[in-house]
C-alpha cells in the first residue's frame, strides 16, 4: 500500500490535467487483474466498474491535485500564474513546482514593501529560462505545475505531495485489492477537478446513479502546536465525516460506517470540519439525492508541498471500508 | 405552556379587534405551529420534525414520504380527467442550530452554527442537546467582571462560546454525547398582542404550517392539479433537499413558502414588510412572472392582502434551486413577513400564515393544464 | 447595425423580452426551428447536412446588467438594487430608462456642495443613489414605474477611433450578435444555438438550457475583461483590444475542455486569425453551468475583449468581433468530430 501510495502521489495531475495520474491508475488497476470494466467519461473521470445486480454503490476518490496555470510570460522568461484550487502564497515561496513535461521551476516573488502585501499576483516561476523564448518553449502559457515530487517515511508517518487526495486513491485500490464478494454493482470513480469545486465527481455520479455513495478524501487535523480547535489527530483512526461546508452526513450512512468500525474494533474519529468541502459535496445532491457518507484521512499541512498522514489511519480506512461492503443492512437500512 | 396561553388571552381580552380575528379562525394554525416550533430539526438532522409533520399531514392527502434525503413529500390528488397539472408547494422544514465539536474537560462543549446563527444572541440562552437522551445546557461565556476593558464593547467571538451541561467530567459526557450531536435553543411559543406570535424556528416552521393550512383548504375545495407538499431538508445549508426534491418530482410549476424580513426599526422599507398586511408575493428574475401575476390576481379575486417582494435573488430560499432543476420549473415565492430572523424570538402574524394559506389554495383551485402549456412560451 | 440594435435594446436580468423579440425576428429566415423555455431561453436549431453529425450547442447570453426598482418614495423618487454585479461606481451622474415603456431618468446623489470633506472621498453606495424621473410625487411615480422593473443604461452605441465601437451592454450583445451573424450560413453539424438568460445573475439560464439540448459539445459566446488600460501591467491584462478573440483556459467556473480548446487554436492557425489567450482566471460565463450538466459536456469559451464591462460605456475592437465570427465559423465548417473535446 505504501509503495502504491509512493507511485500515485508522484505522478502529476492538476485539477483539468488528469492525464498522467488517470494513466498511472489505469495502470494499477490492470495490475489487480479483477475484470473490471474501466472507462473515462467526457469530463476524464476515470470510471471502475465491477458488476453486480440492481445495486449500484459508488466509491469516489479525487484524482486531481491543486497547481499552478500559467498565464502570462514576460520578456525576461518568468511566469505568472492563477492558483488552480486552494493556494496560500505563503506555503507557495520558496516551493519547488515541475511542469508535466519535467521542467523545473522555484516560487520568487516581488520586493515587497509590507509583508501583508504577499498575494498570488506578486509572486512568480522562475524555470531558469533566460528569454521569453526560451520559456515559452519549455512552458507555454495554459500550462500547469504541481509541487515536485518527494516522499519519505518516519516510522508511521508518510510524508509526500499530494496526499491530497493520492491517500485516498490508494484506499480505493486497496479495497479493490481485497475486494469481498458483493452482489451489487460498486463503481469505483477516481474523480477530476475536486480541487475546483467538487466538479468531476457531480457528473460522475449523474451518470452512475448509484443509490448509495462514499467519497474517500483527506481531512485537517487539530494535532499541532497552537492548531485551529478540530478534535482530528493523526494516528487515532480514519475519521468518519459528520459535516463540512459542503456535506451534512446521511445520518444512517454514518451510522453505519461507524457500526462497522466498532464491530470489526477498527479505530475511528468522528470529523466536523468547518471549511472546506469534497466530493460528497456534490453526490449527494445529484438528481432525486444520493445518501453519502465519508471517511477521511487526517492529514497535517493539507495544500502544502509537504502534507503528513499516518500509515496506519490509511490501512484502517481500507479495512473499513472493505467491511463496510459487507454489512448486511448495506442497501435496505437506507 | 399553560402560563403561557393564559397571558396571550388575557391580552387578547382587552382588545375587541384581535378577539374577532381569534373568530376569524387566525389561532386555528397556532397549536400546529407551536408543536412544530418546539419540534427539533436542524439542518441535516430532521427526522424528529418530519416525523411530527407526517402525522399532521396524513389525515389530509392521499399520501406522505420521506425521500432518501428526507424530504416529506405528502401528495393530495386532483380531480377531473387528465392532464393534472403537477405543482409543488415547498417550504423547509429545518432549522439552524449549534453542533457539538469538542467535549472540554469540566464537562463544556464546544459548538459550531449549522446555518447562519446570530453568534451574538447566543450568549445566556438555554439549549437542549439532544445526544443520545436530550440534555439542557446553558451558553456560557466569561463574566463581565473577568473581561479586559475593550471586550466589553465588542460581540463575544464564536470559538469563545461554549454549552455548560451542568456534568463536570469530560468522560461522563463523552458517553451521551457524540461528536456531531445537533443542539437547540429552548423556547417557548409566545403570544404577543395582535395575533403575533414569536418564537424559535418560525423560518420556516410558518411556512410547513401554510403549507398543512393549505391542504386543509384544499380538502374543502375541488381541484383539477395534483399537488405535491414538500417539507424540504437542508434549506439553511444551501437549498439542498429543494434541489433534489425538485428533481425527483419534476412539476409543472413550484411555489415555495419561506420568510422575509419584516418591519423593525432601522431597516428600509423595501427590506422589512409590515406583519399583518398579508404575504410578500416575490418579484425577480427568479420568480416566472406569469406565477407572481396570477398569484396577485388571485390574492385580489378572493380579497387576501398582500405585498409585493421585488428582489433581485431569491436571496437564499428554496426557489433558487428548484427555477434551474432540470429544464427548468416556473416558481413562485411567497413570504411571510417575519421579524429578528436568526434568531430565538422570530415574530410574525398568525394572520398572515392563515391567509397565505388560503391563498395558496385558491391559487391551485384555478389551475388548468392550458395555462401550465403557456409558461414555457416568452 | 445589428449590433447597435442589440446594444440599444433593453434587457435587464428576467426581464430579456426586447431581446429576445428582436433576435427572433432576425434569426427567424435562416433556422428550422425557433422555440423557448420556461424561464425564456431562446432557442433555434440549424439541422447540419450531415443528421448523424455531433450535436453542437452555441451559446450567448442576451440579459445585461441592471438595476431593479424597488422602492417609490414619498417625494417620487426611485430606489434601486442591482440585478447582476454592477459597479456603483460608475452609476452616479448617469441617465437610465426604465422598463420597456423606456421611462427616462437620471441618478442622482447628494450634490458635492453637501458633503463632508470625507464623504467625497468614498464611493457612494446603493442606498445614497436614487433615480429621479421628474415625478412630483409617489402617485405621479406610480404612474409610469411599477416596482420590480428594471433600469438600464441610457447611452449611445456609435464608432470611436478607428475600428472601436462604444455602447452599453456589449456584455453579452456583441456574443448575441456574432452568433446571429453566424446563423446565416449552413454547417455540416447540427447546431443550436441558445440565447440565455439570466447570466449575469448566476449562469441561471445556461444551465436549464444545456439540461434540455444534452449536446455533444458547447461553445460559449462571450465578451471578456479587456485589462489593456493606463498603469495596468502587463501580466494584469486579462486581454487586449485588437489582438483576436480570447480562448479561455480556464476561469473561476470552468477548466475548458482541452481538445476543444486546441481545436478552436488549431482552426485559428489554419485560417490564419489572430487569436489570444485569456491571462487570468477570474470571473464565469455560461460555460461554467454548462458543462457540469448532466453526464458532462466538453465545453470552450471564446470571447471577444471588452474595456469597461457593466458600464455605460463598454467598448470593443470590431476586428476582435469578425475574428470571433470567422474563429468559429471555420470551426463549424471543418466538422469537428463528435469526439472533440472528449478524452
């Protein structure tokens, strides 16, 4: 699981740009061999499918990660950008960004009077280029960049680019790896464009109709020196979503996440996060309305070049979300 | 809530005019609303609510649902050969309210809004939790004595805020309340003079209350359109069991009862609405204009007051996602004036709520498929 | 001047009858089929030569930003809110007309004689402005104002400079006008061609619109922020006058589909048109809405730059609006794939 999780949170794919992640997933799904029916929709979500009777439950994951468009080149070869998803200029200075083509590029900003003034718009990409021509070549504008890659351990911990949401993605696979034998249909969807505004996974589950969802993302933690008042740590279990600003749980769909994790004594959080949304914000309100729920992954410095979570919060997540499939209640409780 | 009927009649006494409007039946919806009122359903959490609704509305329609967002959807048949044209009445039935966070150690509990509560009215309200069994709590806050100089003057922040249950270990409250739990201010109904009432949740418990007001109308009344009275979830949250109870049920037309703000001092004319002058017929963009024309004309023909509601957005209710549900639902929204919105003491006119109900089922009685056919043509 | 006519024409948010009536009227000898919705999209569909050609829908917004009169005051004034984000700014001193009847009036403010030192610093807000029409009181008012209605710009669309025109309501007028000009012709797709409402009061009408075509593919007609102004520097500038239509990458509503995009730029090369890309990523159109319908729509937005936006006086660069026309014209013409624009 940590070595999938090392492949995925590598691979490069900004919101609108899902091409070589979706690549990489693909990948990994032939792997598993489980004859699945696999396809990509209009908007590039990456669609698995298994099987099964009138059932429908739809297991979602953003695939898509924040980055930087590019949108203005100046005459002396440096970048502007607009922030694709969520970006705070001060995580941005200083950070490394790869292009999907490999180059390489570090955050600069302008001479600033007041420290109060570093916005989006007084920083830029220095790729090294020493022309407009130059740059234009290596990364024309509409192009994009992510944070480069990196990916360490310390005992449990995993540190890496991306968690958000690769974490996820890679509990779907793990699920998929150690797939129960269910009778109803499951449509594992790895979604684009989470990052800005829950959008791949609305037509998604348009599409799909399922009558029952999960969305697997990440979660902020309340963990750290002088952090934010959240009752989420790292290392104390997958958290199971109550509310964001997005989502108010089904509340049977919580219950029974939860009568599944006390059940098999896997440990679990309960999370209200008060900013923030993920692609449950935009299943369960698709068509007639989808009861969804969610588990998180409590994960420190969301939307940074480094993000941390806990190996063990990540395999308890797979493990109950692999039980949850087996809960007999699954579809007539709801 | 004895002391409490008795004082609002007492009142009532002495005033001739508003014991003929008690004739009038005015009170005829007050035990409704105030079993509805005190009922709990914040946003996301309405099962309580619902489950009241769906006895009161099932003596009065061929059938009531809940959808799997749980919405009640309580469907009253037309009479005549088809077509029926298909309307729905949507009002929302949750309320906005606090959710337990954090449980502190001293046996506090730490909330955030659900919906868009006024932080400063929270300060010194009692509240119930309703956890695994319902608990009562008061909302703290640090005594003046213990503030610094300039704190005095500014609203208390909301993460200074917090719920003391009286239990004072962390562990025993942990046991009755989970993470999550929805809280609610306690309040009673109260009668106020000229049939105005003031109370919590009355956005938009008045407006499920119309909508049972208009059923019961319409059981004395023949009617061609097959109606749909949708009790809708999520409102506070950003109109969600509207947009999928719209989709699921696809009507020909919507009308949806909500609140606006009424007259108080310091707010402008065309921002507060009198109480007791009748509903706000809502003008706008998102209101068809056909809908808002015949709803007036209606209003005029059977002599129910009303006022005019122009806006240039719905400004937050139910008909801002039901117009754009699949290719589009013509939609209505009629208001009842309502004062201090947000907060435990919303005051309205029970005058309003029976004639907005009347309305309402006037208008149904006039509809036929033709003019259905022609909302579509500009 | 179709497009003067359009400029001219009154259309508040919810309120796009003129609009509509006069784009009907035109369209009505070059289409199959003219129809509309509930809310009042317009719709007109140009059967392609090929029938099992890709369904393409073609979208311009006909509403414009306005106020809308809600209060009549004792002394007859008008009191307003905007309908759609207009900048208050630029309202004091203007004259406007109200409603279809075209009821003239000026806004107006306290004079500058009245005011405190500080108060002349700051813009005035809605609530300071009001409309004054000449009535002597609420009843004289009444008569020729009804609340709910809207108001508009009174402004004269004409040439300035060399090739530039200036009006009101160019946002979107000048989209409406490139997409009746383009109906004209006869494609080998099968196109609608959908003039919307309510845009600027949250991409409302778009959406219903896309609900019921379901198309293969849709392109939005727009204008957009043309940022190439004194003091503004040079990677500040969304767009420019005069250097081609604007391809969007991507906008706070929508990341253009990407083989769209590089179709509509492969057809700017072929025919050899200026074209530019849109250099930040704020604001929404249409497309925004569009593209998240149903199981999705692979959806691009081609814009024509605009100075000014939601002002009295917007103005455009007529080589931008032909190069827009020709832009998409000749992306019409070439048959796209029915698999454009999809991965």
């Amino acid at each position: 699981m940590k070595d999938t999780l090392a492949r995925l949170s590598q691979s490069f794919g900004p919101s609108g740009r899902e091409e070589e992640i979706r690549t990489q997933l693909t990948k990994e799904l032939a792997a598993l061999d489980k004859n699945l029916a696999i396809r990509t929709d209009a908007l590039g979500n990456l669609i698995a499918t298994k099987p099964g009777d009138e059932k429908r439950l739809l297991l979602a994951a953003h695939m898509d990660e924040i980055a930087l468009l590019v949108t203005h080149i100046d005459d002396l070869g440096f970048l502007r950008f607009s922030p694709v998803g969520g970006h705070d200029p001060r995580l941005l200075l200083g950070a490394r960004v790869i292009f999907a083509n490999g180059t390489m590029g570090t955050i600069g900003r302008e001479e600033l009077k007041d420290k109060e003034d570093l916005k989006l718009d007084k920083l830029f990409i220095d790729i090294g280029a020493s022309s407009r021509a130059e740059a234009e070549e290596n990364c024309p504008i509409g192009s994009m960049a992510v944070f480069a890659p990196h990916f360490s351990t310390q005992g449990s911990r995993i540190m890496a680019k991306a968690l958000d949401n690769r974490a996820g993605c890679t509990v779907l696979l793990e699920v998929i790896r150690n797939l129960p034998p269910v009778d109803y249909q499951i449509d594992f969807v790895f979604t684009v464009q989470e990052e800005v505004g829950l959008r791949g996974a609305r037509t998604a589950a348009y599409q799909l109709q399922p009558h029952l969802a999960v969305a697997v993302d990440v979660t902020r933690t309340g963990d750290t020196p002088e952090a934010p008042v959240m009752a989420v740590e790292l290392g104390k279990g997958p958290a199971i979503k109550v509310k964001d600003r997005s989502f108010i749980s089904h509340p049977r769909v919580k219950d029974l996440l939860e009568e599944t994790a006390r059940s098999q004594d896997i440990p679990y959080q309960l999370e209200i996060l008060e900013r923030g949304g993920t692609d449950a914000g935009s299943i369960h309100l698709t068509r007639e309305g989808i009861p969804t729920g969610v588990i998180s992954i409590p994960t420190r410095y969301i939307h940074s070049p480094a993000e941390i979570i806990d190996y063990r919060d990540l395999k308890n997540a797979a493990l109950l979300l692999c039980s949850f499939l087996q809960h007999k209640d699954l579809f007539s409780s709801l | 809530m004895l002391g409490i009927f008795s004082r609002g009649q007492q009142k009532l006494k002495g005033m001739e005019k508003t014991t003929n409007t008690k004739e009038d039946k005015s009170l005829e919806y007050l035990d409704l609303l105030r079993r509805l009122s005190q009922e709990q359903g914040v946003s996301g959490r309405e099962a309580k609510v619902a489950e009241s609704l769906l006895k009161t509305l099932h003596p009065l329609v061929d059938e009531v649902e809940r959808d799997r967002l749980g919405n009640v959807i309580a469907h009253k048949k037309g009479e005549g050969p088809d077509p029926h044209p298909r309307v729905m009445l949507a009002a929302h039935m949750d309320e906005i309210g606090l959710m337990v966070t954090q449980i502190l150690e001293g046996g506090f509990l730490r909330f955030t809004p659900v919906g868009g509560i006024d932080l400063r009215t929270l300060p010194g309200q009692e509240v119930l939790i309703h956890g695994l069994s319902p608990l009562r709590g008061v909302i703290g806050a640090k005594p003046p004595h213990l503030q610094e100089p300039g704190e005095r003057k500014k609203a208390i922040p909301g993460d200074e805020l917090y719920i003391d249950t009286g239990y004072s270990k962390k562990e025993e409250l942990e046991e009755m309340v989970p993470l999550g739990t929805m809280v609610t201010i306690e309040r009673d109904l109260q009668l106020l003079a000229n049939d105005l009432v003031a109370g919590k949740a009355l956005d938009n418990r008045a407006g499920v209350t119309v909508l049972a007001a208009c059923f019961q109308e319409l059981t004395r009344l023949k009617h061609r359109a097959d109606v749909y009275g949708v009790a809708t979830v999520q409102e506070e949250v950003g109109v969600r069991g509207a947009m999928v109870s719209s989709y699921g049920l696809a009507p020909d037309l919507a009308v949806v009862i909500d609140v606006c703000h009424g007259d108080m001092p310091g707010v402008a004319e065309d921002e507060g609405f009198p109480l007791g002058k009748g509903p706000a017929l809502g003008l706008g963009p998102h209101v068809h204009p056909r809908l808002f024309t015949t709803l007036k004309e209606t209003a005029q023909e059977i002599g129910v007051p009303y006022q005019v509601e122009p806006s240039p957005t719905p400004a937050g209710t139910d008909a801002w996602a039901i117009q754009i549900a699949r290719e589009g639902i013509p939609t209505a929204l009629v208001s009842l004036p309502l004062r201090y919105m947000h907060t435990a003491v919303e005051t309205l006119s029970l005058k309003d709520l029976k004639e907005t109900g009347r309305l309402l089922a006037a208008f149904i009685q006039g509809l036929e498929p033709a003019f259905v056919e022609g909302l579509s043509c500009y | 001047m179709l497009l003067k006519e359009l400029s001219e024409a009154f259309g508040p948010p919810g309120q796009e009858d003129e609009v509509r009536d006069l784009i009907r009227e035109k369209i009505a000898p070059h289409v199959d089929r003219i129809w509309t919705d509930t809310m009042g999209n317009l719709y007109a569909e140009k059967k392609g030569r090929d029938a099992a050609g890709p369904r393409i829908m073609l979208a311009a917004h006909m509403d414009e930003v306005a106020l809308m009169i809600t209060r009549i005051d004792r002394e007859g004034f008008l009191h307003f809110k905007s309908l759609g984000g207009i900048d208050q700014r630029v309202l004091i001193a203007k004259p406007v007309v109200i409603g279809r009847q075209r009821v003239p009036g000026v806004i107006g403010a306290k004079a500058v004689h009245l005011l405190e030192p500080e108060e002349r610093e700051r813009a005035l807000s809605l609530r300071e402005l009001f409309i004054d029409i000449g009535a002597r009181d609420k009843e004289e008012a009444e008569k020729l104002v009804a609340i709910g209605e809207g108001a508009v710009f009174q402004s004269r669309f004409s040439s300035i400079g060399g090739n530039r025109v200036r009006g009101k309501a160019l946002d979107n007028r000048a989209g409406c006008s490139a997409l009746v000009e383009l109906l004209q012709y006869d494609y080998p797709v099968n196109l609608t061609a959908v003039f919307t409402v309510q845009e600027e009061v949250g991409l409302r009408g778009a959406r219903i619109a896309s609900y019921n075509l379901k198309p293969d593919l849709a392109l939005v007609m727009e204008t957009t922020t043309a940022g190439d102004v004194p003091e503004a520097k040079s990677h500040q500038m969304s767009t420019r006058l005069g250097k081609g239509p604007a391809l969007t990458i991507m906008d706070r509503t929508l990341i253009a589909a990407p083989d769209l995009l590089k179709a509509l730029e492969e057809t700017a090369q072929r025919l050899d048109k200026p074209y530019q890309w849109k250099q930040t990523a704020t604001g929404g159109t249409d497309g925004g809405a569009i593209h998240l319908t149903g199981a999705g729509i692979p959806t691009a937005v081609v814009a024509i730059p605009c100075r000014y936006l939601h002002s009295p006086a917007s103005v455009i660069d007529l080589a931008d609006y032909q190069h827009l026309i020709e832009l998409i014209h000749g992306f019409l013409t070439h048959a796209p794939g029915r698999r454009t624009g999809q991965k």
